[in-house]
C-alpha cells in the first residue's frame, strides 16, 4: 500500500488460500457423480487444492477531494478468472454522495470468476449521509 503525490493510492496483495480436505473431483469414477462434484466445487472455488490470487487497487482524487476515481482488480492465477471493479464518485454536498461504476468478471469459463462472466453488471448509486 502506497500513495504516491498527495492522493493517488496503489495497493497491491497477493492472496494464498489453502483448501483443507481437498478431493480432487476429477477422480471420481462415475461421471455424473464427478460432473455434479466438478460444478459443486466450481461454485465454491474449491476446484483446486492451493490457489494463487492477485489484488491491485488504483485510486485518485481530485476538485478538492469531491471527486475520487478507483479500479479494483483481482487476478487468479490457477485457471486464469479476473474481476474488475471500476467505479468514480462525487461528494454532491457534505451528506451526498454519487458513484457509477460496474463489477465486472471474465476468464476462464472453469474458473470461479470466469462462471461469474454472466453477472457483469453496471450500478449507479446515490448515498445520503448524516
């Protein structure tokens, strides 16, 4: 984590996650058995033992701090599944805040975020404050 200037932020993880008891579906002899447990370990992320991740988060601010600009990325190594989060708000008054932006996933259609590929979607957001 760094800021560089006076508000441009970088962060920068590196994620491990381990899965305990893992059993790898694809030695499962009968294949609808190992079908099902394929797509049950696909919607849990739990598709492969060790997982390697990389998090990245840019952002900036700007008209005295009223405007901020961020990106959000994850990377999986393992099968290659990313997400992207960009999003700008704007302090509208002390109490009101406007943001757009869109969460978006792609990759690999056998990685966890790659089967999230159909949930991309855009928001816009109006928040008050007290």
């Amino acid at each position: 984590d760094r800021t560089f200037l006076e508000h441009l932020n970088v962060n920068l993880q590196y994620l491990l996650r381990v899965v305990t008891a893992y059993r790898n579906p694809s030695r499962i002899p009968d294949p609808l058995t190992r079908d099902v447990a394929v797509q049950a370990d696909l919607i849990t992320n739990e598709l492969d033992p060790v997982q390697h991740s990389f998090s990245l988060r840019v952002s900036d601010r700007w008209l005295n701090e009223t405007l901020e600009a961020e990106v959000v990325g994850l990377l999986s190594v393992q099968r290659f599944g990313w997400a992207l989060r960009p999003r700008v708000t704007y302090a509208l008054s002390d109490h009101w805040r406007a943001a757009v932006g869109a969460d978006v996933f792609g990759g690999d259609a056998r990685s966890f975020l790659g089967n999230l590929r159909d949930n991309t979607t855009a928001f816009v957001e109006l928040r008050w404050s007290y």
